[in-house]
C-alpha cells in the first residue's frame, strides 16, 4: 500500500471511530457477529421512537383542549315536608336521595347550620336538617324540639321521604345532633340501633350514655374548643374501651352552638363514619318507608 492510501485508510478509520463513539456505541470489534448487528440496528430504532414521539406530540398540539368547567358550589335548599315545617336539605352529586340528617339545638335553625359544610354533605351523599317542632318563643324562625323521640324519628323519616327517599338501606342512616339534637340522636340510636347506626353528636348538654350508644357500628364526638371538650373526648375513649369505633373531632376557637371551620370538620367525621364503622349486621334489610307524618 502507498503512503497516500495508508493516509486515507487513517482517515477513514478515525471517522468511523468517532461516529461509533458519538453514538455511545461499544466498539464492534468486541461484540460477536450478532450483537454487532443489534447495535448497528440501534439508531434506526431510536429514530423510529424519536419520529413517534413526534408524530405524537403534533397530534397533541393541533387537538382541540376542551376547558374544564368548574364545578359548582353545593346549595343549600329548602325542603317542603308534607304536613311539617320546612326542612333544609343539600343534595348528592350523584342526584342519589340523603340518609344523613342532622339535628340542631334548642332556639336553633337548620339552615343556618347546614350552610356551615355544604361541600362536607354533598360529599357525603347529601343531607337533611330539620329544625325543632316547637317555636322558639319571641324569635321568629328558630325552633326547639320536643322530648318525644318517637315523634322525631316519624319527623325525620318524613323528611328523607320528601327528599326523594323510599327505603332505607339495611346500613341504616347517619345522624348527626348539636346540643339538643345530640341528646335526640342518642335517644334514638338506643331505641332504633338498627337505623341509626352511625352517629356524629356535638356537644351534648350532659355526658352522653355509652350505654345508649353500645350498639352503635360507629361514633364521632365533637366540640367547639371553648365549648365541653373533656365531655366529648371522654365519651370518645369510654366508646373504644367497649369496642364501639369512635374519634373525637374539634372545631377550633368556637364556643357552644357556633360552628368554626366547618367542612374541614364535618368531612373529618362523616369520612370516619364511611370509613371506620363496622358492617351492617348479618340479616340486616333494607325498610320501606311511606313518609306520612302521623297527626299528634
């Protein structure tokens, strides 16, 4: 070989060294005939993948982007409820009929209080508040309810039938009662442990019955911090030391009847309830309901 053909083969060699290096290549030279082809194969693959990504990302540009349309705030509505007083009711997203209700105290209103966590009851599968059935004397449009359980559990069944609810499923419904409502859930989860199983009481007036809510699949206390936290919190332990799942939930700087940081709080307790609560007993049925309020 000539001096200027040795010159040339250099040249090439170089080249052909720097591409394979270029390319994070191992050298051909250490691989058998058949890894050699699989590198030699790998560029063409990687531009394959690369012209795919391409293609991709084109497509994904000149797609149309829809806008994402904001969900809308839950509302608090109210209930006509034959043969009583309005209700206040907030409804499912899903349009499914509540089996949460909630019970306020004495010279209360409904409302008012549902409008502290929307958002909280329509998570929770909606909710219905009822007010008391006995005015609240010199104020307009608060109410106070009678001691007759009985005649609470007929009002609430009135009010779930006229949010669109004919039967009530075999794991019963949440109950939920602030002060005086407390003590009206706590009555009725003794006497229908079967439908109310589940049960959020704030701030009862007196320390609430373990007894009552031995049967209970799942109990939340609560209160406001300023409000009768030793009360609650202990109803929360004595309930676990009977084997009855139970949490205490606070609402911070709040005194009794006031409501702070409501659908944090709310969420909080409904999500233990969902959650935590043991399972409909066995032979546990569903109950149809009629709705019609019986005259006293």
């Amino acid at each position: 070989m000539t001096n200027e053909g040795a010159r040339r083969w250099s040249v090439v060699g170089v080249a052909v060294g720097v591409a394979i290096g270029s390319l994070g290549c191992t050298r051909p030279s250490a691989l058998r005939p058949d890894e050699t082809d699989a590198v030699a194969a790998k560029p063409v693959a990687s531009a394959s993948a690369s012209s795919a990504v391409e293609r991709t990302m084109v497509a994904s540009a000149s797609a149309k982007v829809e806008p994402v349309k904001p969900k809308e705030p839950a509302a608090v509505e109210q209930l006509r409820v034959p043969g009583d007083s309005q209700a206040a009711i907030v409804r499912a997203g899903d349009g499914k009929p509540p089996v949460t209700v909630f019970l306020p105290g004495v010279c209360s209103n409904a409302t008012a209080y549902l409008m502290a966590f929307p958002e909280a009851a329509r998570t929770q599968g909606g909710v219905v508040a009822i007010d008391g059935d006995a005015p609240c004397p010199g104020v307009a449009g608060f109410h106070t309810f009678s001691w007759d359980p009985e005649r609470q559990h007929a009002r609430i069944e009135a009010a779930l039938a006229a949010a669109g609810l004919t039967t009530i499923p075999k794991e019963g419904i949440t109950i939920v009662g602030y002060s005086q409502g407390a003590t009206i859930a706590e009555k009725l989860v003794y006497a229908h442990p079967e439908r109310y199983g589940r049960a959020f009481v704030i701030a009862a007036p007196t320390d609430p019955s373990i007894a009552s809510f031995q049967r209970a699949r799942g109990v939340v206390t609560g209160a406001c911090s300023l409000d009768v936290t030793a009360r609650m919190k202990t109803a929360r332990d004595r309930l676990l030391a009977r084997n009855v799942p139970s949490s205490y939930v606070e609402m911070p700087g709040c005194t009794h009847g006031n409501v702070a940081d409501g659908e944090n709080v709310f969420e909080s307790a409904f999500s233990f309830l969902r959650t935590k609560s043991l399972p409909a007993p066995e032979g546990a049925v569903e109950t149809t309901i009629t709705g019609v309020l019986p005259k006293r």
